[in-house]
C-alpha cells in the first residue's frame, strides 16, 4: 500500500519527466529553508516597530510561510517557497505605519485587499494576460539581474560589500572572521558544485555553520515563541479602515509591487530549473498565481505584512529542486520552525550568504539569450539587468526595461496593434515611478 501511494505521489509531482527523486526534493527543500530562515528574525524585527507583538508575528511569519510554501507545492506542484517579501514588510514598517502614522491593524487590512485583489484579478485572467505580454528577452533580463540581485544581498550579509558615503558601496574588511568565513564558505560551495557534488549548498551551508560555531563566532538569543503567541496578532485587520479613500493608494502599492516582484520572481526560478516551455510560457500559472494570492490573504488574517515568492527559492533550485515536493518541504520547515523559532538564529548570515553568491552567478548565464547586438532590445534588457540590484528592487529594476522597451519600440515604429496590454503596463509602471518620486 505504501508502495502505491508513493507511486502515484511520483506521477502526480512527474518525478520522472523532470528527473528527480525524493533525496533530490528533500535536500533542495531544507536548502531553500535555510537560505530563506532569516526571515523568521528579521519579519518580526521590523514589524515590532509599528507596535505589533514581536512573538505574535514570529508565529504569523512561520504559519503564513508554511500555508504559502505548502499550497504553492501541491496546486501548482513548483519548486518555489512563499514568505513574507523583503522591502514590502519595509513599506508596511516605515511608510504606511510610521510616517502616514496608519494604525498596523488598519496596514494589515490593505494588504488584506490587495490580496483579494490578486485573486480576482487571477480568476478574471489578467495577471495571466501581464506575464504573457512580457516579451522573452526581458525575462532573461529579469532573471540575470535577479542573479545579480541574490549576489548583492549575499555579498552584504558577509560584509564583502559594504555602504559608503562618498562612493555608495566599497570592498568591506575581509580580514573580519565572518567576512573571511563567508568567502571560505563560497570556495567550499563552489568546489563542491564543480564536482558535481549533490547537496552542494547544503553541506556548504552546513559546514559553515559548524566552523563557525566551533569558532566562536555564532551568537544568539532564544525567545519563546508558540502558537499561543498568534493570537496577538490573528485576526486584527481593520478592513473598513483601509477602504477609507485616503488609504486606496497604500493598497494600490501593496498591490503593484508585489505583482511585478512575483512576475520577475517566478520567471528566475521557473527559468533557472528549466521548467519553461519552449516558447516561453509557464505550465499551470493559474495555480501559481492562485496559491501567491491565497497566501498573501492568509498572510493579512494571521498577522503579517504581503507574502510572496522569494528569489532565494533558487537555490533550491540550485540544488536540484524541481517540483513541488521541495516548496512543501520548505514549507514544513517552516512550520517546525514556529516550535523551533527561538534557535533559528543558529544558521549565521555567514553561511547562507556565500549560497546566494553562488545561486546568483549560476543565475547570469539567462542573459546568453539577450542579443546584445541589438539596441532595440540591449538598452531595455540592460535597464532591466542592473536596476534591480542597483534600486534594491525587482520590480524597479523590471519597470525600466518595460518602459524603454515601449518608448524605443514606439519611436521606432515597432510597436503593434496586439502590444496594447504592455504598453498599458509601462503606463502603470510610469504611474508608479511618479507616484513614489512625489512620496
């Protein structure tokens, strides 16, 4: 009986047309957890500012990120985790709820609706119409410059890259035991992916975090944390607030990031494993989108800022992940770690850092596909490459391109009739960009 089932549950995940095994699924799901598990500490530590309980979000962190990781591995069957998204917790934090002094139940009653949004939006078809009108050479661009992005992020954390005031960013003190640990953990990784080493970033990851505990380097401190601490937090949105006419444009920007931020997000990963179809289009997006758009409801009702997929969903990918058996593993982690939250500190930045460096070069190799001969397509797909880690933003980075694709396409005289739908996009990018310039 066990046999059977396990039979029908390799069919139903097409373990044998993508060419993976239970092994394969399970070691890229903890690989993608443990590049994604610093969002367990860092969700909480932002949303704590806006006078959210710090335990009840951590709770909510942990619970939405399973619903997320969980729904998108058995609907839609991809290899892509859900957690709440960087930059938007950021926005909910020191935009909505300390500047515009927005009460943090009433912020999470406008990501509650966009939420809604996003799924009647996804069952009218419209988000399906957008990623099709995305012309190929841009997702390229979007996947390489996510591939910059992952670096940019994981060279931070180890502190190779750090701030500068006269120069913006300059080579940090790599003689810092973490900095050094880190670059030491790339070599690892690196050595260990050239060999073909199965499991690469996880033992690189797991082996960093040895050393560095070994010496001295790791330190944290527990906080107890359990599911008694969601109700602090469950069921606290204030939705007829936010439909007040002054709160429609913070729902309007919970609403436009995280769309494009998925957009570029699913194309990385789905383009990075390979699990494209030949002319560019992505099998089932009515369930990718659908589970992207549940969890961000489940998300609001918990007690978290939006959810999303994350870019670090590659290195899962990375490490040999192709179906949906590894987000619902990730997704499980997730939920262990709500019981373990208080030693999820353990992992340092050292050791998952140097995996999104190496995640992110493996990334670059999409923008082979550019033809970079050709200005009408090199000039927006390079916008495309370098604004998303230069503006810290996927959606930025994404709504250049689109807007100088439509404007040299439209001097040109390229444009058609059928280009209607992205040239509206580009509008709504500008639209955006004016709105956040005059914010």
């Amino acid at each position: 009986m066990l046999g059977g089932m396990r039979e029908a549950l390799e069919r139903y995940f097409e373990f044998e047309r993508l060419g993976t095994n239970w092994r394969t699924e399970l070691l890229a799901g903890v690989t993608t957890f443990l590049t994604m598990a610093y969002i367990v500490l860092v969700n909480p530590a932002l949303l704590a500012q806006t006078g959210m309980p710090l335990a009840g979000v951590t709770a909510a962190t942990c619970l939405s990120a399973a619903v997320g990781s969980v729904l998108m591995g058995v609907v839609a069957r991809y290899p892509i985790a859900l957690a709440p998204g960087m930059g938007l917790n950021a926005y909910f934090t020191y935009t909505v709820c300390l500047k515009l002094h927005v009460p943090w139940q009433t912020a999470l009653g406008a990501v509650f609706v966009s939420g809604v949004l996003f799924l009647l939006l996804t069952a009218v078809g419209v988000r399906q119409l957008i990623l099709r009108s995305i012309p190929r050479e841009l997702y390229a661009a979007v996947a390489g410059g996510i591939g910059l992005f992952l670096a940019l992020i994981g060279l931070s954390r180890a502190g190779v890259v750090v701030a500068d005031p006269a120069t913006m960013v300059r080579l940090g003190n790599v003689r810092d035991a973490q900095t050094a640990l880190a670059l030491a953990g790339l070599v690892l990784m690196a050595a260990l992916e050239i060999r073909r080493v199965k499991g690469s970033i996880l033992l690189g990851v797991v082996g960093v975090t040895a050393a560095s505990w070994m010496l001295g380097l790791s330190h944290w401190r527990p906080t107890p944390v359990g599911w008694h601490s969601l109700g602090a937090t469950a069921m606290q949105l204030d939705v007829k607030a936010a439909l007040h006419a002054g709160l429609l444009e913070i729902v309007f920007v919970f609403f436009f990031v995280d769309l494009f931020d998925n957009v570029g997000t699913l194309v990385a990963v789905t383009q990075r494993a390979g699990l494209q179809e030949a002319d560019g289009t992505i099998p089932r997006l009515n369930q990718i989108l659908f589970a992207d758009a549940t969890a961000t409801v489940v998300g609001a009702l918990t007690g978290t800022s939006t959810v999303t997929s994350y870019v670090e969903s590659t290195a899962g990918v990375a490490a040999g992940g192709r179906s949906g058996v590894t987000a619902i593993v990730t997704g499980l982690l997730f939920l262990a770690a709500l019981a373990a939250a208080p030693y999820v500190g353990v992992v340092p930045a050292a050791a998952t850092a140097p995996a999104l460096v190496l995640v992110g070069s493996m990334m670059l190799a999409t923008i082979a596909e550019i033809p970079w001969r050709d200005p009408l397509v090199a000039v927006p797909a390079f916008l495309t490459l370098v604004m998303i880690p230069l503006s810290y933003s996927i959606a930025n980075g994404l709504g250049f391109g689109v807007i100088a694709w439509a404007v040299l396409h439209g001097l040109t005289g390229r444009l058609r009739r059928r280009d209607w739908l992205f040239c509206l996009l580009a509008a709504l990018f500008l639209v955006r960009f004016v709105y956040m310039a005059a914010g």
